[in-house]
C-alpha cells in the first residue's frame, strides 16, 4: 500500500507569515496542528519528516500564486523537489491576470519543471473558476494533459468563499472542459453533497480531503467513497495547516474494504496525476 498525499505545500515564510493565514493559525493551534509563523526559511526535511510520521509515501506539493505575487514560487518547488525527488512531486500555479504568460508558464511547469499538475484557488483571486480568466489555463491543461487542481468549500481564511461553490462553477467548468482532470480540494463543505454529485456527473472530476482529519469527513462523502465513488476521492493533508499523521487518525473506522482503502489512500493519486 504506497500513501500519496494529493495537496500539501513545503512553506516558506512568505506564506506562513502572511496575515491572510491569520485565521487558520487561530484555528490550527487550537487543534494542536502544525502551522506557526517563522522568520526562517524551513528545510525540506520538515515535510519529509512530517510525511515519514503519517507514514507517507510521496506528497504533490504546491506552489502559490496570487494577485500580489507568490507566496511559493513555481521555481522554489522544483528546488524542494530537487532536494527529495523520491519523495515529492510538483504542482504549479499561475497568474491567471495575465493570460498569455499563465499559458507560457504553465508549459514550462509541465515540459522543463515535470511538473503533475496546476492549482489556481479561486478565493485568492476572489473570482469564480467560470470566470475568463481561467479558460486558457484550463485549455493548457487540457492540451498537456495534467489535471487542474483548486479548491472547493469554504475558505479558512477570511475571503469569500461563494467562489469555490461546485454548482455551478465546478459543473459548468467540467460541461465546457469534458477533457479536463479537475481534483477539488477540501470536499466543498459546507457544499459536500453538490461536490459529490459534481463528481458523480463527470467522468474526470474528482475529490480530495485535504484540510479535513479522518474524523471530520462529511458522511456524503464516506458513502460516496465507500460507493460508488471509490475511483473518485484522493487523500489530502494540507500540509503544513494539518500534519498528514493527524488527518489520518482514525481511518480504521471507516467502512472501506481493502481495495477501496487503498485507492483513496494512493491509487487514485498514483492513477490521476501520473505517477
């Protein structure tokens, strides 16, 4: 059983220490988790270590772009992923406000970094996914074949979250992009059940549980995972907001038979990203 946690990012202190976070911090550090602000930058073997104590195998960790700049540079992840290759892969971002340059680096994410996959977060640009500036990155994706990866739900930090509704932005992306891979990060609570119906429409759409402990999954989402949506959901941390270990406190009690266990713990990510 090989475990492949489908979001995390390894830190840098632009994104710890941003006040955006402030609100997640209140919250992790009432529940015990990982995420602190620093004013030194943070070794690789934080996350490796991190992942070895949730007995994970490989994490996808992600770069940020916003509309005020990265908080985690495309460049800085393929460094992380230069100094644990065997342990962790990457995923780009883009800055959709410039579209023509979005498209250009997402080539080069893909074809020179080897990059698995872009994620652009709807609430950090305050715009809808059905918004214009997105449909080139989706149609990059598409001709390259990597998935697109954002986030469903509500937003941790204090920005709208009406953008990361899956109906109707989810299903009106999957409609216009039917070869699009989109992987929806933090199961879209409070709108879970839309997510998985998005999810159970479309051939390639899909669910992640990163942000969430075992503890804390939807029950839509359990009986979609133990149903018919055992293809469908991928394990996700959120790293370094939640450590891996604590996200998957628990998983003996959910009601997977072994192969289901096994797909939503890494063979759904193994399959959907490539690796």
């Amino acid at each position: 059983m090989m475990i492949i946690d489908a979001w995390a990012q390894h830190p840098t202190t632009r994104l710890v220490n941003h006040p955006m976070l402030d609100s997640l911090r209140r919250w992790t550090r009432e529940q015990g988790d990982s995420i602190t602000a620093s004013n030194k930058e943070l070794s690789v073997s934080l996350t490796t270590g991190a992942m070895d104590q949730g007995g994970v195998d490989r994490s996808l960790i992600s770069a940020w772009c916003g509309p005020h700049g990265d908080l985690i540079s495309n460049d800085e992840v393929a460094a992380f992923v230069r100094e644990s290759p065997d342990r962790l892969a990457g995923v780009g971002s883009v800055n959709i406000a410039k579209p023509m340059e979005a498209v250009r680096e997402i080539r080069r994410c893909v074809k020179e970094l080897g990059f698995k996959g872009i994620r652009v977060l709807p609430w950090l640009w305050e715009l809808p996914p059905t918004h214009a500036r997105f449909y080139p990155v989706f149609a990059e994706c598409c001709e390259l074949g990597v998935p697109f990866c954002t986030q469903v739900g509500h937003t941790g930090p204090l920005m709208p979250s009406d953008v990361g509704r899956p109906i109707p932005h989810i299903d009106q992306v999957a409609i216009d992009f039917p070869e699009l891979t989109i992987v929806g990060g933090h199961v879209g609570y409070p709108w879970t059940e839309e997510m998985v119906a998005v999810a159970t429409k479309h051939e390639n759409v899909y669910i992640d549980t990163s942000a969430y402990t075992v503890k804390r999954y939807p029950q839509e989402l359990v009986r979609f995972m133990a149903g018919h949506g055992r293809h469908k959901v991928l394990f996700g941390s959120n790293w370094p907001m939640i450590a891996p270990a604590r996200c998957l406190e628990g998983l003996d009690e959910l009601p997977l038979d072994a192969e289901t266990r096994d797909l939503f713990l890494g063979g759904n990510a193994a399959r959907v990203f490539g690796l």
